[in-house]
C-alpha cells in the first residue's frame, strides 16, 4: 500500500506591526528601546515594509491549496507589543477555523522582555493544541496523518540589549523525552525558532546561538527525531544529516523580510520529503517556485 503523503506549509519570521505600539513609561528601559532605534532608525523596519503585503500572499496561497497543516517557527513580531500580536494573530488568520491545523512556537522576537510571556502564546492559542507532559505548556505535540509535529519552545526573554540567544532548558528538554516516550509511531518532526547549525554547519554568533544546543541534539537523537523545521536566520537553507547532527535541518528563512521573503512546501511520504520553495514576487504579488530539494528522513521504517 502506498505512503499517505503528508503536505505541510512552513513558514517563519514574519515580523508584523502595528501603527501604534502602545508604548508605556517603563518600556523605556527596556531591550524595547534599542529594538524600536533598530527599527526605526537602522532600517531593520524598512526592511519589513512589504510584511502585511507578503502575510496576504502567503494566506492567499495557503487558501487555494489548503495543506494538511501550517507550520510557523515564531517571530511574529518585531517588539513583542500587545498590538504587534494582535495584528500578527489577525493577519495570519489564527482564529480562522477554515484554515487547515497549524502548529506555532515563539521566537525571541516574541520574547522580547521578560513581561512579554505568555502573550505569544495567548495569541497563538488555536494553534497552540496538542499532547502535553504535565500541562506545561511546552513541549506539545500534534499528529497531522503519520506525521508528529513536536513544537519546542527555544526562545527566551533575555536581559542584555544585543543578546538575542535562546536556550530550550533542561526542564523542557527532560518533558520532550517524556513526550516522546508516549507518542505513538510515525515520523517525529520537531518545531522550533532556533537553528542547531547554520547552513555551513558551524554555530551561531553567541549572542544569536541556541545556548544549550548540544543537550537539544543528544535529546532529539534519543527521541527519534527525523527533521528539525526552524527558523531565526532569515535565508532559507537545508542541511542533511551530519555526524554532529544526525537528522536534517530545514530554516524557512523569513517570509516576508524584502527580497529574502519564502516559504516552503513539502510533501512527506514514508522517509521521503519532497519540498518547494516559494519566493514572493512583488510585481505578481504573489509566491512564485524559486526552488526545489527532497531529503530522505532518517529513523523512519
Ligand atoms: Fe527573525
Ligand atoms: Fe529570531
């Protein structure tokens, strides 16, 4: 009997905002100050000028071929501001029941400053359901066909003004272990904003590295973890498995920063993963294919 083939649509880094912010006093001595400087004034904004205009493409798109499920591997907003979720959260159509499952985790964006917690996730709620170990609220799981989506949260509020690291913690990391003891057979897919490796398989910078990365590895290998969806660094890329990393990686990249702007489709059946990438095309205002690649999943009978 052949494969049930799995289509899911993965995107990431949208980085939507709002007109108005609502800025109070104390955000003032906040990480918030700086980001807003590098929004406002060292064109990181401008670089996310077309973001609502791309968010419509990709929604449009993901109507007319409704996948099985949507992936989205967090950033949704620039500064964490209630607004900025508010319009991230209607934008994507979160609360749109027509829309196919989807399955979303924050990114260090969206853990701007310590206060931010838990708006992300109230947000995203919809998209947000799944198995859980002891009601926490990560790691969870959600079975789309033969396919485990394991959503992992690796972003963290951070102090320092520049830090923009992330760590998944070994509380969260000994749930995910837990989790996966009680799931059921298929492909083991997790989702996370945070890379293991960049496309040259080195580490992140360690102000922007997943802290605790090698603990992430060893976690994932011991539980089956066929393929890593994340995003954060704003290039798509691909990388199979290595001796340092024994399953495949796949970065989204952003969808909507310009000229960067994509998203992937893939098709799993079996091992297979067959996927296409997706560019937005301003003048069609539209995603046009600007790629293709397949990977055979490790771990999978
Ligand atoms: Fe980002
Ligand atoms: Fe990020």
């Amino acid at each position: 009997m052949a494969e049930p083939t799995v289509r899911l649509v993965h995107f990431s880094d949208v980085h939507l905002t709002a007109k108005r912010l609502g800025w109070r006093r104390r955000d003032f001595v906040t990480k918030r100050l700086t980001g807003w400087v590098n929004v406002k004034l060292l064109g990181r904004g401008r670089r996310f000028k077309h973001a609502p205009a791309a968010v419509a493409a990709l929604m449009r798109t993901v109507r007319q071929r409704p996948p099985d499920a949507l992936v989205f591997t967090g950033d949704a907003t620039k500064l964490a501001f209630a607004a900025e979720f508010a319009a991230a959260s209607a934008q994507l159509g979160v609360h749109d029941a027509s829309l196919p499952p989807a399955v979303a985790v924050p990114g260090n964006h969206d853990y701007y400053t310590t206060d931010a917690a838990g708006q992300f996730e109230r947000a995203f709620a919809p998209w947000q359901v799944g198995v859980r170990v002891d009601d926490a609220p990560y790691p969870f799981a959600r079975k789309v066909g033969p396919v485990w989506l394991i959503a992992v949260n690796s972003a963290t509020p951070n102090r320092f003004h520049l830090d923009a690291s992330g760590e998944i913690g070994p509380a969260q990391l000994d749930r995910l272990q837990s989790l996966c003891g009680r799931l059921d057979g298929g492909v083991r897919v997790v989702v996370t904003h945070y890379p293991l490796r960049t496309e040259t398989g080195a580490l992140e910078k360690r102000l922007r590295v997943l802290r605790d990365h090698e603990a992430a590895v060893k976690t994932a290998a011991a539980c089956g973890v066929s393929l890593w969806l994340h995003g954060h660094i704003h290039r798509p890329f691909v990388r199979g498995a290595t001796a340092a990393v024994p399953f495949p990686m796949i970065c989204a990249g952003s969808s909507t920063q310009t000229g960067r702007w994509s998203f992937h489709e893939y098709a799993v059946a079996g091992r297979d993963l067959v996927a296409v990438r997706r560019t937005y095309c301003p003048a069609a205002d539209d995603f046009r294919v600007s790629d293709r690649f397949s990977l055979r999943l490790p771990g999978v009978t």
